[in-house]
C-alpha cells in the first residue's frame, strides 16, 4: 500500500511506520510538525528505507496537507498527528484545539477530494472514567480534559464525514501505549529516565489510578487490522491485554532499575484526573487482532530499551523537556 502517515515521527505513529515499512513492505510517507515529541531520531532507521519520506508540515496547513497528498498519492491516510500530554492541555489548551480539532478538519477536506480511505487514531480517555467493566464503541462520550475533549471533536467530525460525504473513514481507540520512542513526559518513559538517573519518582496523588497497558507494536498490528478489514464509519477500541495502578507500574520499574524504592514521591493530583480506563477489545478481534505483548515482559523490554539508547534521550533531556519539567514539577532535572 502507499501510506500518508501524519504524525508519524511521534511515539506511536514512528512505530507504525516501522512496522509497515518492515513488515509489509508499504511505501510510506509521513508528514510531521516536527515540533518538541515529534522527532526525526524516531525514524532514522527508516531514512533510507526505498519508498519511504519524511515531509516536514502541520496538518492544520492546507498547503502542507496538500503537497503531502500529491507526493504520496496515498491508498489511505492514519492520523496519528495530535497534541497528546494531558498535563500541556491543561496549562495551554489553545494549541490542542489548532492541531486535534483543526487539523483532523484540514485532513478530512483533502480525504473527501480524493475519496481516500481514512483511520484516526484516537483515544480511550473520550469515554472519560470508568468504576467497573469497560468501555465499549457504544458508551458515551464523556471527556475530562482539554486533551481528551478535542479528541473526542475530531472523532465527531469523522463520522460526520462518513454520514455527510460517505467518506470511508473509521477511527481507531487504543489504550495507554508505552513502549520505545515514548517522550519522557509519559508516565513509563518519566519513571525510567527519572529511576536511572536517581531522582525522585512523582506519582499524583495516591498513584492508584488504574491504566489498560498496551505494547505499542501491539497498536500498530491492531491499526493495520482496521486498515485492511475496518468497516468505514465504525469504531474501534483496542486495549492492552493487562490494567495495572500508576503507583504498581513505578514499583516495577524500581524493581526493574535497582533504582531506592524511597526516591518515590507522591505528589498534588492533576486537576480532573480520570481514575480508571479500560476497553473492550471485543469488536476489533473480530478482524484477527489479538494482542502478543503481556505488560511484564513489555515494560521489562522498554526499560532495556531506555538503558540501551542514550543517544535517543539526551538530547531531550537537555532541550525543552529540562525546562518543561522544571515548570510543571518545580525543581531541576539532574546533570547527566
């Protein structure tokens, strides 16, 4: 297949990319803002693959949107172009509102001129909390955050789409991904970083917060799935195999790095904080998907991941991330 990724050098769609390019041989182009989580290093092994390109864009540019168009050609566009970290949309909602709302806008106008088969890649934090059992593609849509709330807009306008202009169009929900590539503003990738390099471990509130964990190539399969099989104008939920507490989660990756057990440090909760998330995969097993990673070995293997690749890190972590972390945790990164 021709592929127009966007977002692709981000965490989970430089995933994506990576297993399309190796595993089915597609031609992929990705078009990214490049901004401070969307990174070239999360695709260098794929810059000289044949038939892949990297477009430098925003999907809120309609020229962008269309000169990425024209070089692709694509059979089909994923959406994987979003602001994501909940904690940002929050303190400067402005920017989620352009890209996640704007943006799907943007991309839907130039899929419903060329009647391109479309996926948005969206997320299991639309549906809001959950006390008990889990969210299947028929609960409601109640949204908590600024983040999770112009998710939930562009998820509206997809199907708007598909019932207004019969765009073959679905939307895809996953769970909490974590993986390699991840921006260490994430849960995992901040409690690794933060173990290795012996600093404190901040866990809002009393960490009890409960997550369905899936291993980001997990995603990725399960992407492809909707992309071949997918009904246009369906929903689909994928969520990881394991839920496990936040608080559970740090305790591992202690375990994990060898890092003090005193070093975590229970912190104000964030304002709105969801307690729990969990999906019924049900609908999208039905296209052959079926999860391969549990939660031990795939946090196991991340922290490996982390611990191998300092040249992916270091750079963040003496950029934007030092001084983002500063701002929002009131004390300084160390000196690596």
């Amino acid at each position: 297949m021709r592929l127009l990724v966007c977002g692709g050098a981000g965490f989970i769609g430089s995933n994506f990319a990576r297993v399309r390019v190796h595993d089915h041989g597609d031609e992929v182009v990705v078009l990214d803002k490049l901004t401070y989580a969307g990174r070239r290093e999360n695709l260098a092994d794929l810059a000289d693959s044949p038939g892949f390109a990297l477009v430098h864009g925003a999907i809120e540019d309609a020229q962008a949107v269309a000169s990425a168009f024209a070089e692709s050609q694509p059979d089909a566009v994923v959406n994987f172009a979003a602001e994501t970290h909940v904690d940002r949309s929050i303190a400067e909602p402005d920017a989620f509102v352009q890209t996640n709302w704007l943006g799907t806008h943007v991309l839907l106008e130039a899929a419903r001129q060329k009647g391109t088969r479309y996926v948005q890649i969206s997320t299991d934090e639309v549906y809001g909390s959950i006390g008990e059992g889990s969210f299947t593609e028929s609960s409601p849509l109640a949204p908590s955050s600024p983040y999770a709330a112009t998710k939930t807009g562009a998820d509206l306008l997809v199907s708007s789409y598909v019932h207004t202009y019969g765009l073959p169009a679905m939307v895809c929900r996953g769970s909490n991904n974590y993986g390699p590539f991840q921006y260490p503003e994430k849960l995992i990738p901040l409690m690794v970083l933060s173990a290795l390099h012996g600093e404190r471990l901040p866990v809002y509130g009393d960490g009890l917060q409960v997550r369905n964990w899936l291993y980001v190539t997990d995603f990725a399969h399960a992407i492809g799935c909707v992309l071949a099989k997918g009904v246009p104008g369906e929903v689909y939920n994928v969520g990881g195999p394991d839920e496990c507490p936040n608080l559970e989660i740090v305790n591992r990756i202690v375990e994990l790095t060898g890092a003090d057990p005193r070093l975590i440090e229970h912190v104000r909760d964030r304002p709105g904080h969801d307690r729990r998330y969990s999906l019924s995969s049900a609908k999208v097993r039905t296209l052959g998907w079926e999860p391969q990673v549990r939660l031990e070995d795939g946090l196991a293997d991340t922290v490996d991941w982390y611990r191998a690749n300092p040249w992916w890190w270091e750079p963040i972590r003496s950029g934007e991330y030092r001084d983002y972390y500063e701002r929002h945790y009131g004390r300084a990164l160390s000196t690596d």
